[in-house]
C-alpha cells in the first residue's frame, strides 16, 4: 500500500506501477489487514498472496490487553469454574478493564453483561453462534442478567438493498436462533431496535442515546469508523444507539428506578474483535455523561471454508456451515474445505499436515471439548500418522452433534418463546450490595486469605514488602 501512494497520481487514474521500482512493485502488492464492524479481511503479502488475519497486530493497533494465564487463572478463582475452551485456547484473547469487573465481582458488586447481532439475513452460520455460546457461558458463570440488542435499523442503514421491513424480520427469526442457544429466560432480555425504541419502556434508553449523540462529534466518527461524507447521516448517528445499551440506566424495568445506584453497575461486553470501535468510542465518551466505561472481552472470528484469510460470511453460502444445515451438507462442505494436508497420502505419511492451516482442525479447535483428543489430534496429524480425510471426518462428526443439538433446542422455541424474551420486564438479578455489604465481603475474603497463609508466610509478605518499597 504504502508505496504506491507515495507516487503522485493523477486523480481517478490507477496507481502509476511503472514509475516503480520493481521492489516497490512487490511492495504495492502488499495490503495491510481491514478489521472494522463493516469489513474483515486479512492482509496480502508482496507475492499478492492472502494471509491470515494477525490477532497480536490487532491488540497493538487498538490498544487492547492480551487474555494472559494469570489472568485466566484469577478468572478461574473468581467463578469457581473452569475457563471456557475458547479462553484455554486463546479464541477468547483480549479484553479492555476485565480486571476492573473481577475486582469489583469479588466484592460482590454484580454487573450485566451485553452482547447483539446485527440482522442482516434469516440464517445464522456457526461463526455468529460462537460469541453467543461464549456469552452463555459468562451468564452460567458470574450468574448475572444479560441484555442482547439486535440492530435491524444499523443493517438498514448500511445495506443499500435492505429494506425496514426485512431487517425487523430477520431480527424476529435471529432472536429465536439465539434463544436456542440456551440463554436462561429470568436472567436475559433481547430486543430489536426498532421495535424496542418506539415502545413505552424505551424512554431512559432514548434519553441515553441523545446524551451519547451530543456529544459525540462527526470527527469522532469518522476517524474510528473510517467513514467519509458519502456515508448516510443515519451511519454517523447509530454508534449513540449501539454505546447506550452499555449503561445499566437505560433499562430501569431490569435494574430499578434508582438512577444514582443503577449508574454504578457495571457493563461486560463478550463481542467479536471487529466490534471494539464502537465501544472504544462509547468508552471515550462514557466519563462525559458521568457513567461507567463498559468492559469488553473479545473473541477471534471462525475461520472461513475457504481458508483463514477470511471470517464466514453469511453472503457467501460456501464459505460458512449454517446451523440450518443438514447433516449431509456438513460433511460435504467439511469435505471440500481448505485442507493443510499433503498431496498424496504417502506424502502426508512422511511429511505431515500443517494444522495452523488445516480449516478442519481449525475448526475443531473451537468445537471439540475434549483438550486431550484434540492434542492427539494435533501431534498426530503434523507426524502424518492422521491423513487429512481422517481430520475431516473427526471435524465432520464434531460439527454434525454440534448443529444437531442446536436443531433439538431450536425446535423448542415457538414464537410464544420469543415473545416472552422480547418482552421488557424485570430480571433475576442480586441487585447492588450496600456499602456495608461491600465492606463485609471484603473482609470475609480478607480472613480467608489470611487463614490460608502460615505465619511464616505472613512474615515473608512482611520483609518482601518493605524490601519492594525501598
Ligand atoms: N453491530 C453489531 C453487528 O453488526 C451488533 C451489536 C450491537 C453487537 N451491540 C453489540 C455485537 C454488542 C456485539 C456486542 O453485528
């Protein structure tokens, strides 16, 4: 990219290539990663060949912090649980202030957490089931009320061929493909934006987005979301609809009336990478309207068919497995799909297969609970003891229980179902503890420390910390 710009062109025509040097002509090959809520796609190396999308360039470009063991092994402590296979395997990999929402959980301050989908076709593939399935998890965890906003009208907005009508259909029929993927009904609320806003309960919810919209400058926008003046003045102003879901105020049938209370309970957002814009932006802004910044955990993207330059992409039906496929068609699309293994058999015995690569194995790194077998997996395939048809079938046979079992959930959740989830009202939820609460959780977790140290240990802190000081 950066070569051919530097060569002055004249505008409307195509890059001046043969005013370069053959190194920069390798060089104008190169195409940096795009990772934005409106477009993912890797990076193109000098050969013009595509690359898989780089998650630690990612993290530096948007200031982010890396999901590290320690920080897993508090997590751990903190639930009673085991971490999710996504967080043992790095799918889980970033987050902005998870520490700040830990710290505050362990002194018994609840928090919600939030999480969406923009509507933008009827079927959803497995890639859009993975942060659910993540955010499901979360909810079992930690035990907290849960708000899932579908964006018809932000589809609107940025699809030229969408109507109204067919965005707020597809958020209809998503919310039921989300209800299956088992969210407990006293403890989550979804709404569609279109719906949601024009009825009686979205008065402190529109109120927040007016705050938000004012102060958010088209500046701002513009340099996060890279838009430019032919975007549509609706595309500047939904990033205010999508940063107010973030504060527990906008839903005081959920958290209760007291606004000087609810104001403090905290915002965890499980999302895919390509979202932080909007909430770096939301964050940016949030201390303006005196109101907590929202947390965020991020999740990569499931790899497409075609290989991991690129995510799933519900336009392109062969790139992505839906979870309204057949049985028959997992196992045809698993079969065509982009293999790191050899040419020939014999090959694959000597050589071995690339598993970073291997679409098949890619995938059972997401599926496949048991972290044994996918070792196996792993050492075995790279050894070329496992031929890359062995894999696809293990893939397949992962896949096909995985879709099955959604397809039984499905079937369960009638339009009656969905009403009720849709439906604005009162959730499951500890509420605020009191000051005094607080300042008693903390001193119970004070004692139980103090009970699980020696003496000796005490001493050891003691000497360490004046050693540290001085
Ligand atoms: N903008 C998101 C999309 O297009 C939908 C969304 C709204 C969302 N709020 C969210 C996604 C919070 C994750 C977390 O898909």
């Amino acid at each position: 990219m950066a070569a051919a710009t530097e060569v002055p062109d004249e505008p409307g025509q195509p890059p001046a290539l043969t005013a370069l040097s053959l190194a920069q002509q390798s060089q104008a090959m190169t195409k940096e990663q795009i990772i934005t809520p409106f477009d993912v796609s890797g990076g193109v190396d000098e050969h013009g060949k595509p690359i898989a999308i780089d998650y630690n360039k990612l993290i530096d470009k948007f200031g982010s912090q890396r999901i590290d063991g320690a920080l897993l092994e508090r997590f751990e402590k903190a639930t009673g649980h085991r971490a999710h296979r996504l967080l043992r395997r790095g799918m889980v990999f970033s987050h902005r202030d998870l520490t700040v929402i830990l710290d505050k959980y362990e002194k018994g301050v609840p928090f919600f957490l939030y999480t969406g989908r923009g509507p933008s076709s009827d079927s959803m593939h497995v890639g859009h089931s993975i942060p659910f399935e993540f955010t499901k998890y979360l909810q079992d965890v930690f035990n907290v009320p849960l708000v899932i906003m579908l964006t018809d009208d932000e589809k609107f907005f940025h699809t030229a061929k969408l109507t109204q009508k067919e965005c707020r259909r597809f958020a209809m029929q998503n919310a039921m493909d989300i209800i299956a993927i088992g969210f407990d009904m006293k403890k989550t609320f979804i709404f569609a934006d279109s719906e949601f806003t024009e009825s009686a309960f979205a008065g402190a919810f529109n109120e927040n987005v007016r705050e938000m919209g004012k102060r958010t400058t088209a500046n701002q926008i513009r340099h996060t979301f890279g838009f430019t003046d032919s975007n549509n003045i609706s595309e500047f102003h939904f990033p205010a609809m999508q940063s107010a879901t973030s504060f527990a105020t906008s839903f005081p049938f959920i958290f209760g009336y007291d606004t000087k209370k609810v104001s403090k309970i905290p915002c965890l957002i499980p999302c895919a990478i390509d979202q932080d814009p909007y909430f770096r932006q939301c964050r940016d802004n949030a201390p303006r309207l005196k109101l907590p910044k929202p947390a965020i955990i991020h999740t990569v993207f499931l790899p497409s068919l075609r290989g991991s330059e690129s995510k799933m992409s519900a336009s392109d039906v062969d790139s992505s497995i839906f979870l309204s496929d057949t049985d028959k068609q997992i196992k045809k699309k698993i079969g065509q799909a982009f293999s790191g293994g050899q040419e020939t058999l014999e090959e694959q015995r000597e050589k071995g297969g690339r598993t970073n690569v291997d679409v098949p194995f890619q995938y059972l790194t997401f599926f496949l609970e048991d972290d044994d077998k996918l070792e196996e997996l792993r050492t075995g395939y790279e050894s070329g003891k496992i031929a890359s048809g062995d894999m696809k079938a293990a893939c397949t046979k992962e896949l096909q229980a995985y879709v099955s079992a959604f397809r039984e959930r499905r079937k369960a959740v009638t339009e009656k179902v969905r009403e009720e989830f849709m439906r604005p009202r009162q959730l499951e939820f500890t509420g605020m503890p009191s000051e005094e609460e607080q300042k008693a959780a903390r001193k119970t977790k004070f004692a139980a420390l103090l009970g699980s140290l020696s003496l000796d240990d005490i001493e050891f802190l003691r000497q360490e910390k004046t050693n540290q000081d001085s």
